[in-house]
C-alpha cells in the first residue's frame, strides 16, 4: 500500500485477496488509502467450520504432516508440499495455529483487532466465494465479517454449477478455463 500511495498518481487502491490475502487488510496501518477489497473464497479458517474433506486435510495437516515435515526439513518445508509457494516455515506454523483456534487468528492478535487496524477498517468489501468450496462456506464467509465491524460487507455465493462442470473449489477461479465465465464478475465488482 505504502509503494503504492507513493509512486502512482492513482490514489483509488483496490486490494484483491484469495483466502488470508483478503483478510491482511486488517493488518496494514494505512488501510485508510484502500479504496474497496475484493475478497474470493476468503473464509474463517477455524478447522472444524471446514466442509468435509477439508475437514480431516486441515486436521492432519496441523497435527501431523506440517509439524513433521518443518521438523525434518527446515526451511525447506515448502519445497514438497503441494498448492503451497514461498510461504516460510514459520508463516505454516502461524497458519496452524490460527486454524487450530476456535477463534482463528483473535486470540494471538487481540491488540491488533482492538486497535483502530480492525474497528476503523471503513472501505467496502465484496466476498466472492463457490458453493462447491469446502474451506469458504456459509458459515466461515460470514464469521469473516465479525472481524470488520464498521464496513459494509457485501457476500456473493456463486453456484459452481452455473458456471462449469468440473469442480471450482477453492482455486480453480484462477485457471484459465474459468477466464471467460467466472472473471468478468470479479472485474464488474472491481469497476462498481
């Protein structure tokens, strides 16, 4: 946001996120300068609110494979685990923390979200999430909203079935089959 707001003359910054990219928002000091957030398939990531499979896949993942695998690898962790890029070791560590907590990442960040970062985030954000996703679902799009209390928050549920075939899940908006269907939405929110 900073390298933004100081080497464009474009002042509207719109923040478009996948999963946690969305919710950082509430992180960065001058959010002020955000002017919208489009946020897809961006969910409360509390493990036991998952969707099976993705249930027992986060569990197992928290619990027994990623622990095991930074204790044999190191650094180099994120070199063999799939759908997973550039992420260092400690970033899965935090992610198993938060997704271990009944209250996802409140707990370990109460003084950022009673700081103005959370409570004075006022730019609008629109949820995009699939029905077919197992991890963005009714119930964890929604909870997503608790933590921006003072915006308005707009949910899109999209039926993937509309739109294809084949699963679209949690990633699959981003392939390039899905460019003509499922993109221009995002752009039609990005231009509102």
């Amino acid at each position: 946001v900073d390298y933004m707001m100081h080497t464009t003359t474009n002042k509207n910054i719109i923040w478009i996120g996948h999963g946690l990219g969305a919710q950082l928002v509430g992180f960065i000091k001058n959010h002020y300068a955000i002017k919208k957030v489009i946020a897809i398939n961006s969910a409360y990531g509390f493990w036991k609110f998952f969707s099976y499979p993705q249930k027992a896949i986060t569990w197992l993942q928290c619990c027994l494979t990623n622990p095991l695998l930074i204790k044999l690898f190191r650094n180099d962790t994120i070199k063999i685990l799939p759908n997973v890029s550039n992420l260092p070791d400690s970033a899965l560590i935090q992610w198993r923390t938060w997704s271990l907590n009944e209250y996802y990442f409140a707990d370990s960040n109460k003084d950022i979200l009673e700081n103005e970062n959370f409570t004075h985030f006022r730019s609008p954000i629109t949820s995009f999430y699939f029905s077919d996703d197992t991890m963005a679902n009714d119930l964890t799009v929604q909870l997503m909203t608790k933590f921006f209390p003072n915006t308005n928050y707009k949910i899109r549920k999209i039926d993937s079935a509309t739109f294809s075939e084949s699963k679209i899940g949690n990633k699959n908006l981003f392939k390039k089959s899905n460019k003509l269907l499922l993109w221009p939405m995002i752009l039609e929110e990005i231009e509102l």
